[in-house]
C-alpha cells in the first residue's frame, strides 16, 4: 500500500523571515563569549554590537568545530561578511584564553586562521585621508548633482573603501560639521548626507551588508540633528528610512532587524498623521505593511493581517487616479500578503491576491516599468501556482507562462539576481505540472533549478542558494528518469547541502522545511536498510515539527503531520499496534487544518492516507470512513472548480480508490445501503449536474423571452465546455513535443466562456432577481438514498448495479423490498480486466475474428460475472430488470449474456432488460416521461463524400415511417440531411417525439467528445462542418418532447470506457440526447451488418406502434423482442419475407436511384437465406441493439 508524501516546495518571491535568537549553544560558544567578557582588548567603538560579537562568537564556533582546510576555506568563503579587523582581534582574545585555559591546540588552530584570511580582508583599503576624500567627493558630487547616477559612478570607483571604518568617518564628519555650522547650513548638510545614504543603500555593487551598515550609521547620526522636537517633518523622513534600512539589514539578528524597522515606522507615523501629511502617512503605512508582512517575532497569522490592514490604510490615500505608481506598488505587496495569508479562506486568500497583482500591472505596464512589470509577473506566477479555484493544470500553466515573461525582461545578463529567483520558481511551476509529459517536466525543473544556482552560489546568496537546494532536491525526489535510488541519493544530497545553511538557528522555518523534504526522501530510499531510512525519516518530520507549530505555521505543520503518519505507517522497528496509532493520530491532526474546502489537495493526499491505513490494516472501518468522507468531499469541491467536464472527469478518476475504499469500509461494516450510496456518488456526476441544473427555473411571472434567454446561455456554457473538453482531450493524446514546445505553456483560452458566464451572471441579476432573489441557477447534487432509489421501481423491477472497484468486481441487486451484494473474488477481477483487454483488441484490429468469437466471448465474460449465481438474487416475481453497467462494462451487451439453461440473461424478464448510466439519471429521466408518440423526424443516408449510403436505409425509413402519420412526419435525406437544414428546421425536430438516425456517424475513443453524427456535406465545404458533433448536441438540441432517439447504424452506443480512466462518466452520445431531454435511447455497441438493422428496426417500430409507449420498460420490452424475432428469425421465413410482393415493392422504392446498391442488397438477402437455419443467429447480428432510459 502506498501512501502519499509532500515534499515542501519553496518560491523566492519573498525570503521568509527565519533568524531566531541564539540561545545557549555548545560549550565552544560559551568559551568564546566567557574570553571576550574577560579580556578587555575587545575594539569597542559605537559600530560594533552585541549582535555582532553573538555573529563573531557563531563563527569562531564552527572554525573551531572544522577538520581540514578545504572545510575551513567553506566556512571563511559563506561568512565574508563577518571578516574584518575586529573579528581578527576577537579571535586573537578567544585564542589567549584558551591557552590560559590548557587548551593548547584550539589556541593553535585560532592563530592559524588569520593566515587563510587575506583574500577575504580589504587589501584595497586605503589610508585615511583616502576616506576622507572619498566621502568629500561624494557629498560634493550629491550637493551639485543630486543625480544618483552621478553618485553611482563615483561609488563605483570607490567600493573598496565602502567598508566598516566609511560609516565612522561619515558619523564623526557629520557631527563636527553639525557641532561648527548655523542651522541653515546644517539643515542643507544633512540633506545632502540624507541623499547619499539613500544612495548607498540601494547601490548594487560592493558589499550590500556593509552599504546597509553605512546607511543606517548615517541615519542615525541624522536623528542627533533632525531632533522630532526642533525637524519634526525631517525626523519623520529619516525614521522612514532607517526603518526601510533595518527590514533589509544582513547583519546582526533578522527578528531584532525587523522589530526596529517597525517601531521606526511607528516613531515616523506619530508625525506622519493622515490629516497633516496624508502621502508621506500612506507611504509609511505601506513599509509598515512590508515589515509587518516579513515579521519573525509575534503570530505569523497576526502579523499578515496587520500588514493587510497596513495596506488598505496606504490604499486609502495612494488612490489609482492620485498616485497611481505608489498604488500599484501597494497592490503589489497586497497581493504578495494576501498569497501567504494564514486566517480566512486559503481559496480567497488567493483570488485576492490575484486580483491585486493584475491591478498592479495595470499601471506597471512592461513598457513604462519593465522590471517591476516583471517582478509582479514573477510575484503573479507564485500565486497562481498556489491557486485553488479553477483549473489545477491551468493555474499551473499562467504561472510557468507569467515566470517566462518575467523572463524576458530580467535576463542574466542586466539582473543576474532576479533571473536566478524566476528561474527557481519556474522550476517549482515545472515540478507541479500537470499537462504534458511528467518526466519531461521534472527534468525542465531540474534543469531551471541548476541555471538559478549559476548565479545563486554559496559564497554571494547562500540563503538563495539553500533553497534552490532544497527545490532541487524536491525534483530529484520526484524523478522519474534515472535510477530511482540514485534520484533519492542525490535528493537527500541536495537536502543536507541546504541544511548547511539552514540551520535552526539561523533560518528555523527554511531549517523546518528542509527537515520535512529530507524526511520525505529517507522515507522512501532505496539504499541502505528500510528501518533505518525510517527511522531517519521519523526523527527529520518530528524535528520540522519543532518548528512548524499549527499555532505558527498551519499549513506546514499539517504537511509535516501528514508525512510523519505516513512514516509511522510503514515503520519497522518498535510495536506495530503503537506505530499505527501514532500514524491514525497524525493523519487525525493534519485534517484538523486540510479541510475540504481550504486545502482540497491536501485534504484527498490525507484523507486517504488515513482511509488506507484504517482500511486496510487495522480494520478500523469507521475511522477508514471518516478520511475517505473527508477525501471525497475534497474531491468534489475540486471536480466543481474545474472549468471543464475533462478535467472534471479526470480530477474523479484520480481519485477512484477513495470511492472503492469507503464503498468496501461501508460493506464491511455491512452497511449495503450506505456503500450504493457511495458508488451512485461516483458515476456520471457531470451529466447528473447538467440534467439537475437544467430543469432549474426562477419563480414569479418572469417573461418568456428572459426564460429562452436564459435556456441560450445554459446551452452556450455547456457547448463551451465540451468544446475545451475536447481542446484538452486532444493535446493529451501523447503528441511528442520539442524542447522548446514542453518549456511553453499549454493554455486552454477561457475568455468566451468567462464572457458567456458574466453574460448569464447579468441576465439573473438585471431581470430574474428582483421577481425571484432565491433563485440559484446551479444546486448541489445531493446523493440519492437507497429509500428514494426504491421508490424508482414496482415490485415487479429489480436494478442490477455494477461495480468494478480495485480488487473485486461488485454487483448491487435492488428491489422495492431488500438490497442484495454480490463480491467476486480478486481473480475474477483480474479476469475481467484482461478479458476486456484481449476483447477491445480484438474488435480494433482483427473484426473477422472478433465477430467469429463473440459467441465464445460472450459465455467467457457470464462465467467471471457469475451471472447465473446473481440471477439467484433477484425474485422471481421480478419481470423487469435494469442495468447499470461500470466502466468498460458500458460497451458490452450484458442483457444478452448467456445462461447455464441455454437462454439469455435477457430472456428472464418478460418486461424487458434495458440500461441507465445511474439510479441518479434514473429519476431525472423518469420525471420526464412522454406521453405523445405520434411525430416523426427522421433522417436518412446524408450524401458524404468519402462515405458509402447506408445499405437499407431507404428502405428502413420507408417502413418506420408507414407506421406514423404522413402530416406529422418529415424526413430528410441525402444532400438535404445537412447541418444547416437541421438549423433552419430546429422547432420541428423539438416538437418531434421520435427522432430516427439512419446515417454514419464515429465514436472517438481518444476523444469521445468528438464523437459525432455525420451529415451531408455542404455545397462547396466539405469537413467537420457537416457533422453533428456531442458538444453541438449539449449545447443546441432541446429535445424535452421527445420520448425516443434512435440510432440505427455506427457505434452510437459506445460511451468512453478508457483502461485508465474510470470515473464512469457516460460520455459518448447517448449522453448528448438524454441531456437534450429524450427521455429513451436506442443505439448500437458496432457497426452490424446493413440488413440486419433493417429488418430489426422494421420489427422494431411496427412493434412498438403496438403497444403503450407511456408504460415504464416498454421500448426495453419491444427491443428485446425484437431480438429473440431476429435470433430466430428462420431461413424459410426470411425467404417468404424477400419474395412478398409489398416488400419487393418496398425494395423498387427504396433503391430507385441506385440500382446498383439495390443488387447489393439483395445479394445480402440472398446469403442470409442459405444461413440455414437461423441466419441471424450469431450475436453479431442482434445483440448490439441496447435501450437506454425509461
């Protein structure tokens, strides 16, 4: 049994805060803080913090803890930033004490150090008058120019003097300068130094650790000078900026960095009211929102709404026709909050935040702004990558194609960096895709991810460079090509390298998330032994757990929870009874947080973890339910979100086993009624929705011309859909794709079905809501109790229902009194699968063969059902069955199966055997019997170039049509039975009560909402144009007068019934007519042999014109008859029939312009004669023929 792990990805739009405080660490940190408090050489200028000499104290931990060069040279290369002058003196301090203390070879080692330092100290630095020129070259240039561009330049040249002695020369400058000059010229100094530290803050080049150090030594020193009492405004300016400075400080500790960029924002906003300085106020409210929105310390939950609120408040002010740049850059971060929101809806979380990053990018247009246009992509493709509503594989596709257009803006040549995190999430949104080829996509992933790690190294962007580790690892962990052992390997590799970096400490939710993916793949490593993979496994989740409380990080702590069961599951060591339990209990936690709706995905992965486990091991079947019920609710949110029957019907498929699981847990607890339920839940949910949603209309007087309206754009919507359905079924049909063809994105254009969906949306409002506000155009399917499945039958009716779950094939018998289960056994099962293998082959490439074996077949197939044993369950008093066949079974005829008494199953049932997709169509069909049975519309032989006439079909409609009345029949045929005279003549084929087909038609089994009925072509176009296609049929036909459809030739019986889709639903076109309102239909499972069909539908009508077509079963009745005529039908009658004088008539008629297919015919006639002495008695002949509905 496998189950269901979650590796953790990550994007980079924004780096989560992640530094803790350090606590008590081993004894080495504990020796190097006790020699600096006890040597007093330590430099102590105001530029050196407590926070630094903690990062001092963290380094001269791991140098210590190292074994050779190599390692030593790794750790001095991802710490540059802490080299300089003052560690040097602090290790010094370190390595003397040591020595006092005996530790003679540590002391060594600390001495030694300082010999492998000189690349990363300054050997550029220059003297101090070099300093001092520098920084009057740069207030100069900032005085007379005030252009960035100017000061850029000028830094440049000087970076290498951009070091820890610039910041204490510009404080103590600016203090002598402000000590010595009058107000007016310290006013004008201390906006020139304003200006250069913002420079210097945003300057590219150098070290950015030490540009932000300048800057904010600078501010501070500012704050001496623009006191709140003497500068209000001007302090509240330079607190903005300090604040601005600490949210993206490198050194010293992230959460204190943040909570001094807040309460710096906070000191500026005392000032910056909304009354007196409503600008300033909203641009101070939205860099609260972004310190708020990166806040370590406090309730993450907490701080994401306050940064919303901060937002909103910014909002208010900076309005789009105001300040349309500063509201699109608010936007954005709106948007990037509302991606990561804790509380409210996750679903809505992020359609906000989609809508607020395509209002920013009304304004960042890429012309005006294209690197932030290309930002927001970025930002925009994270957030459809988490997106729940709508198409999972659509979302994925606007995320891969916003990431590529971010793409051609921030190449890696002009933004090196920015390249580098589109590329890590692009290799995220490749990782998650669904269409096209798996393998394909996760080595384009894998491929992104390592073109984002060119640039992202360890030395320049170690935590970037950790979490491309760790996404990489998440791609090896899914590999497909390859060794899969060696994929997990390198998987687990990739993991260890980021936790390199990600340290508790330092990065505790990234530290988390690292542990999660490394436990994910020791859980399923190949290498090495399984207990101890395990166990690996176990202590990797409960460290993630350490971190990633529900209080904090819900989402991820219910991941972890859900891995962590998983892991208890399959565990090898310690009690088997107590690891279930502790796998029951995780699984129980993480769905306390991956409810149906909020996290739909999560939700199925886990609930059926714990189905599984409930099921299947402990037996616990109560418990399997509840995961199973969850799963499947998860399951159906999602399948209503879809935006096409398609992924709908795949979205179910994927997840069948849940439905086979609850099924059996409910049978084993021997709740029959409770597990029909469950498998009536599982079959043609999208065609149940449509017929449920189409009899929906508003109350009150609503005029007749907004009803029609109304049905227009129902029928508009559903054409709509098919046709994307079929857009998606064809490019999934395994078309081999080009490099450059599997990077783009495959998307489906939804922009007419959107428009005709507002279109609908504004009819109800405008006209049906205000003379009916209840009105709901769409209602949940409720399922349908085994109560009301009896009230559907007499006592005389029994429903046989089939179900094919994972290992056994079950049969449900209902009658109005009892229900009755049978199970087969595991081998039966297998039997079936490879039987209906070997008989679809069969019928596809060698149809001499398959015609010669269906006899053989058909007994093979009675014996695995059991038929006869089920036949036992069914009372004898019983005269009417119906079936409800399951997956492949749809394409069999099993009312004619044979039985050990010689008959057929058909023959047991004096009412007549016939079908129905669900007892939940069902009841929608048999709410709309018909009554009148006296309007025929039939079409016959549509001339089709390529196509040969149908054999018979002139005469066949000949012969139906003698039984109507000649005023209420039309007939088409021939170069008129096109497309557009089926258009032009719509309210007469409506009105019709029987509507015939005598033409080709093809069921496409690759794409069976391709499936159509072939007319004639039109003049001068020849093509699809002259088909009548199921999405034409779903979205123009309304056909709620008609009692039957019948088509009498092709496969119009076949629905979809592929190997690796088992959803069950019902597509083909049968389907089409049932939706459209036909209430029976008559089709065929092959194409049968031309005279056969003739003479069956000839018997067939004459027949039913014989009876009361308003009585339940009665074209059953009549169409089995008709069967048992044509299997018996004897040489000697069928002779008497060709030599009648009327039919030899018929015959003239019927072929009066073609004598040449007249002579065929009669061939035909003439070897079925010499079949003695039942021409007809193969089942080739008569068994294709099956009615479907009431």
């Amino acid at each position: 049994m496998g189950y269901d792990w979650e590796f953790v990805p990550e994007g980079a739009n924004r780096t989560p805060p992640v530094n803790s405080e350090v606590g008590d660490k081993a004894d080495k940190l504990e020796t190097a803080i006790s020699c600096y408090q006890e040597n007093p050489k330590v430099y102590t200028s105001e530029a050196f913090s407590y926070d630094r000499l903690q990062a001092y104290t963290n380094l001269i931990e791991q140098l210590l803890a190292c074994a050779n060069d190599g390692e030593l040279n790794n750790i001095l290369q991802a710490n540059q930033e802490l080299i300089d002058p003052e560690f040097l003196q602090v290790m010094e301090n370190c390595a003397t004490w040591l020595e006092q203390q005996g530790n003679n070879n540590d002391a060594a080692w600390l001495r030694y150090i300082p010999q492998q330092l000189g690349q990363y100290l300054n050997p550029q630095a220059g003297s101090i008058e070099e300093y001092q020129g520098f920084l009057l070259e740069l207030l100069e240039a900032e005085a007379e120019s005030n252009d960035p561009a100017v000061v850029y330049t000028i830094l440049q040249r000087g970076q290498h003097l951009l070091d820890d002695t610039f910041p204490q020369l510009l404080q103590q400058f600016a203090r002598n300068v402000f000590s010595q000059e009058n107000a007016q010229d310290v006013a004008f100094t201390a906006g020139v130094i304003q200006n250069l530290c913002n420079n210097i803050a945003q300057f590219p080049l150098g070290s950015r650790a030490n540009n932000l150090e300048i800057a904010i030594t600078g501010y501070q020193t500012l704050s001496e000078v623009y006191t709140r009492e003497a500068f209000p405004e001007y302090w509240a300016t330079t607190q903005n900026n300090l604040g601005s400075a600490y949210q993206i400080r490198i050194r010293g500790e992230r959460e204190y960095n943040l909570e001094l960029a807040i309460a710096a924002y906070h000191l500026s906003l005392e000032v910056y009211t909304r009354e007196a300085f409503p600008e300033d106020w909203a641009r101070s409210q939205n860099n609260l929102g972004n310190a708020y929105g990166d806040r370590i310390l406090g309730e993450r939950a907490d701080n994401l709404e306050l940064a919303i609120a901060a937002y909103k408040l910014s909002l208010e002010v900076t309005t789009r026709e105001a300040f349309p740049v500063d509201w699109a850059m608010t936007q954005n971060n709106l948007g990037n909050a509302y991606s990561y929101r804790i509380l409210g809806e996750r679903a809505d979380n992020l359609e906000l935040a989609i809508a607020a990053l395509n209002l920013s990018l009304e304004v960042y247009t890429r012309e005006a702004f294209p690197e932030r246009w290309a930002g927001i992509q970025n930002n925009l493709g994270n957030a459809y990558g988490n997106r729940i509503l709508g198409e999972r594989a659509d979302n994925t596709e606007l995320a891969i194609a916003a990431y590529n257009q971010s793409l051609e803006v921030l190449t890696c040549e002009a933004f090196p960096e920015q390249w580098a995190r589109s590329q890590n999430n692009l290799g995220n949104a490749y990782r998650d895709r669904i269409l096209g080829e798996r393998a394909d996509n996760l080595e384009l992933a894998i491929t992104a991810f390592n073109l984002s790690l060119e640039v992202y190294t360890r030395e320049a962007f170690p935590e970037d460079w950790a979490r491309s580790q760790n996404n990489l690892g998440n791609a090896y962990g899914n590999r497909i090509l390859g060794e899969r052992a060696d994929n997990l390997e390198l998987a687990i590799a990739a993991f260890n390298l980021s936790l390199e970096v990600r340290t508790r400490e330092a990065f505790p939710e990234d530290w988390a998330r690292s542990q999660n993916n490394l436990g994910n793949a020791y859980g399923n490593r190949i290498l090495g032994e399984r207990a101890d993979n395990l166990e690996l496994a176990i202590a990797a989740f409960n460290q993630s757990l350490e971190v990633y409380t529900r209080e904090g990080f819900p989402e991820y702590w219910a991941r972890s929870q859900n891995n962590l069961g998983a892991a208890y599951n399959n565990r090898i060591r310690g009690e088997r009874a107590a690891n279930l339990e502790l796998a029951i209990a995780a699984f129980n936690q993480s769905l306390e947080v991956f409810t149906p709706t909020a996290f739909p995905t999560d939700c199925l992965r886990t609930g059926r973890n714990l189905g599984h486990t409930a099921n299947f091991i402990i037996e616990d079947w109560e418990t399997a339910i509840k995961g199973y019920n969850l799963a499947i609710e998860a399951v159906e949110n999602t399948r209503l979100q879809a935006l096409n029957p398609q992924r709908q019907q795949e979205i179910l498929s994927d997840a069948m086993d849940v439905y086979h699981g609850i099924v059996q847990s409910y049978l084993n607890l021997n709740q029959k009624d409770r597990a029909l339920e469950y498998v009536e839940r599982s079959k043609t949910r999208y065609l149940v929705q449509l017929l449920t949603d189409r009899d929906i209309y508003p109350k009150g007087n609503i005029p007749p011309t907004i009803i029609t309206e109304l049905d227009r754009l129902r029928r508009a919507i559903i054409g709509e859909e098919q046709q994307l359905a079929i857009q998606e079924q064809t490019r999934n049909r395994g078309v081999i794709l080009t490099p450059d063809q599997q990077k783009q994105p495959i998307l489906n254009d939804y922009t007419h079905l959107n428009h005709l969906k507002q279109e609908l949306n504004q009819l109800i409002d405008r006209e049906i809501t205000p003379i009916d506000p209840t009105f709901s155009l769409t209602q949940k399917v409720q399922t349908i109790p085994l109560t009301e499945i009896q009230s559907l039958i007499d006592q005389q009716t029994a429903i046989l229902e089939w179900y094919i779950a994972g290992d056994s094939i079950m049969a449900f018998v209902v009658t109005s009194q009892r229900l009755k289960v049978w199970q087969s056994s595991t081998t039966d099962r297998d039997k079936l699968i490879n039987f209906i293998k070997d008989y679809r082959e069969a019928y596809e490439n060698n149809k001499t063969e398959w015609i010669k074996n269906l006899n053989s077949c058909l007994n093979q197939l009675s014996k695995i059902l059991h038929i006869d044993e089920l036949l036992e369950l069914i009372p004898q008093d019983c005269t009417r069955l119906i079936i409800i066949p399951h997956w492949f079974l749809h394409i069999i005829p099993l009312h004619c199966l044979p039985l050990q008494n010689g008959q057929f199953l058909y023959q047991s049932f004096s009412k007549g055997v016939g079908y129905v997709p669900s007892c939940q169509l069902l009841k929608l069909v048999k709410s709309s019997q018909r009554e009148n049975f006296d309007r025929l519309f039939a079409i016959k032989n549509p001339t089709r170039k390529g196509l040969k006439p149908l054999l018979g079909a002139n005469l066949e409609i000949e012969r139906i049509s003698q039984g109507f009345d000649a005023e209420k029949t039309i007939i088409i045929g021939e170069s008129e039975a096109s497309e557009q005279t089926l258009e032009n003549r719509r309210q007469e084929l409506q009105a019709s009560h029987c509507i015939h087909f005598s033409c080709h038609g093809k069921f496409d089994n690759k794409s069976p909402r391709d499936s159509a009925l072939m007319l004639a072509d039109p003049e001068g176009n020849l093509g699809e144009s002259a088909n009548l296609t199921l999405a034409e049929v779903f979205e123009k036909l309304d056909l709620r007068e008609c009692r039957l459809v019948t088509f009498s030739a092709c496969e119009s019986g076949i629905i979809e019934s592929k190997a690796d889709s088992i959803s069950d639903e019902y597509v083909g076109l049968p389907s089409g007519f049932l939706f459209a309102g036909s209430s029976s239909v008559v089709s065929t499972l092959w194409t049968v042999d031309p005279l056969a069909t003739t003479l069956f539908m000839t018997k067939f009508y004459h027949d039913l014109k014989r009876i009361s077509i308003q009585d339940q079963g009665s074209i059953a009745i009549v169409l089995n008859n008709t069967q048992t005529w044509l299997r018996t039908l004897t040489s000697k009658k069928l002779g008497r029939i060709k030599n009648n004088s009327e039919f030899q008539k018929l015959l003239i008629e019927a072929f009066a312009d073609n004598k040449r297919d007249r002579n065929k015919f009669k061939d035909l006639l003439e070897a079925a004669v010499k079949r003695q002495p039942y021409p007809f008695e193969s089942p080739y002949y008569w068994t294709a023929f099956i009615a479907t509905g009431v």
